[in-house]
C-alpha cells in the first residue's frame, strides 16, 4: 500500500466471530542487567508520539491511545470487530502446547 501497489487491507468476519487481534507487548524482565534504561525504553515506546510514528510507518502499528492521528488506511480497535481471545486461558495452556510444539517440530 505505501508502494501504491492494488492491495488493501481485510480484517476477517466481521460480521461474525471477528478477527485475531495480536496485541504486541513490552516487558521489563526480572533481573536484567539495565532496568532503568529499559524502564526508558517502556515509557518511550508507551507515549502517544510514539504510538503515531509506529501508525505511520510501514508497519502500521494500530495505536491504543485515544486521539493518536494515524493514516486513513489505519484502522483503530474500535472499527475492528476483533475475535474475543481469552489470553489467560492460553496461558494456562502454555506449557502442554509448547510439549506439543517440541514434539511436533523438533525430530
């Protein structure tokens, strides 16, 4: 899209169950060797000026602060009928999927 080339974006049933959703995340890890600069680096990433550059670029990021100017072709969670994930249930399952990944994929 930012080439021009005919391709748009479609966000699946929605007028069903809706679309995945994958929020990206950012974490400070326990025992890290430079908490405060990454405590730096959260706070950046976390600021609406941010959210809008991430909106802007190529990848399109979908910004979580009310108010962020983005580009026409971004869409905000509200637009978007997003698929209900109950990520603490996926959690619960992390390690019996996991197994099962390793066993799968690593013969």
């Amino acid at each position: 899209m930012a080439d021009g080339a005919p391709v748009d974006i479609v966000f699946p049933d929605q007028d069903g169950i809706g679309t995945l959703v994958i929020p990206n995340t950012v974490a400070l890890i326990a025992g890290g060797p430079h908490p405060e600069n990454a405590r730096r680096f959260i706070d950046y990433m976390l600021r609406p000026e941010t959210e809008r550059a991430l909106a802007w670029s190529r990848s399109a990021q979908i910004p979580l602060h009310p108010g962020v100017e983005m580009p026409q072709h971004v869409r905000s969670l509200g637009e978007i009928v997003m698929l209900d994930v109950d990520y603490y249930a996926i959690a619960d399952h992390m390690d019996e999927v996991c197994t099962y990944l390793d066993e799968l994929f690593l013969r």
